[in-house]
C-alpha cells in the first residue's frame, strides 16, 4: 500500500496517558513515494544543531516521545535497540533518532542521560517550542499535556512541572533520502521491523 507522509495521519494511535489503546491496521505501512521530506532543524544531545540533510544516505528510524514517558517511550526505544542489534552489520546504514515532544524540559543534557540507556547510536533531538511543533506537524505527531491526577479537562499552567503528555506513539522508517518507507505502529516486534528494513537496504529501491 502506497501512502505520502500526509495519509498517515489517518493511521496514527495517539496513547492517552502512554498507555495502550488497540492498534488498527498492519504492523508496517508503506509510505512510499512521498513528496514530504521530513525536513527539520534540531538540537542534538550533544548540543550541536543538526538538519534533515545531516542524514542523508542513512536510512532513519524516528520515534517521538519525552524523558518522563513511564512506559511506552521505554518500550519502544528498546524495541529500536533490539532491531539495531537485530540489523547486524546492516545497522551501520541505519541511524535511530529520538526527537522529544516536551522540550521545556528535555534539554540536550536530559536527553544525553536518557538516550544512553538503549543504544550508544541512538541520537536524541530537542530544539525551541516552535521547531518541536514544526516537525511535529511535519510527521502529523499529537502531543498534549495533562496532570496525571486531575480532571481530563483541566488545563495545565506553567508552573506545573509534574506533567505527562498524551502522545502519538509510531516509528517512522525515511529512506536515505528522506522520503518515507515505512510506519511501524506501536507492538510491532523488533524481528518484524528489522526484517523490513533488511528488505529495503538490500533491495535499494521503493516498495512497490
């Protein structure tokens, strides 16, 4: 199946309160052939401002979350270092990106402590409100904020720090060139993903 970055939208799960809703669809949609290119300008862990265009010629596997995600930020970043270890040498054409939803308090620092725990490739992203709701929007990614013991519809002010967001939770395969492979909805087995993009590496083409 066929889809621009634009059709995802349709196909995204946001978890509300990070906890499991049931998934629709396959483990692994095709987007091929998509005009968007994900562009996007950032703040890496280490401090260092990166582009979209500082991974070309790496296939990209991204996942949007935050630091203080109880489970399935968790979850799914082991699953992205399970498929790395899976890829074997493979993996070295394969970059995995953590891009934080909540960069008020995800510094480069707060990343770099939190990246360290599943992967020595995986490279964390932050950056300004504004550049965080661009990519967002650019990957059709929701995010809202909510108090964990307070009515649904309470807003949270500014100085409440205690916060957990609600989240679409997928993982984005890009190709070298930024254009979108693949998206790998929450549960789906590191076997599964890696398998996928074995396919894509050693075809070196678009899915049919």
């Amino acid at each position: 199946m066929k889809l621009t970055i634009l059709a995802l939208s349709i196909l995204l799960v946001t978890y509300t309160g990070c906890s499991l809703s049931p998934v629709q669809g396959q483990d692994a949609v095709a987007v091929g052939n998509s005009s968007n290119r994900g562009t996007f300008t950032l703040t890496d862990h280490t401090g260092r401002t990166v582009t979209d265009q500082d991974f070309r010629g790496s296939y990209l596997l991204i996942f949007f979350g935050y630091t203080h995600c109880p489970d399935i930020c968790p979850t799914a970043l082991t699953v992205v270092a399970n498929v790395i270890n899976l890829l074997g040498e493979r993996a070295q054409q394969v970059q995995p990106v953590f891009i934080t939803l909540d960069p008020e308090r995800d510094t480069p620092q707060a990343l770099a402590n939190f990246v360290s725990y599943f992967h020595p490739r995986l490279i964390g992203l932050t950056g300004s409100l504004d550049q965080i709701d661009a990519v967002a929007k650019t990957y059709f990614v929701r995010s809202q904020k909510y108090l964990p013991s307070a009515p649904s519809d309470t807003t949270v002010s500014e100085k409440d720090n205690n916060y957990l967001l609600d989240h679409t939770a997928a993982s984005y395969l890009l190709n070298t060139d930024g254009s979108g492979l693949a998206l790998f909805q929450h549960g789906t087995p590191a076997t599964e993903i890696a398998k996928t993009i074995q396919s894509f590496i050693d075809q070196h083409t678009l899915p049919e």
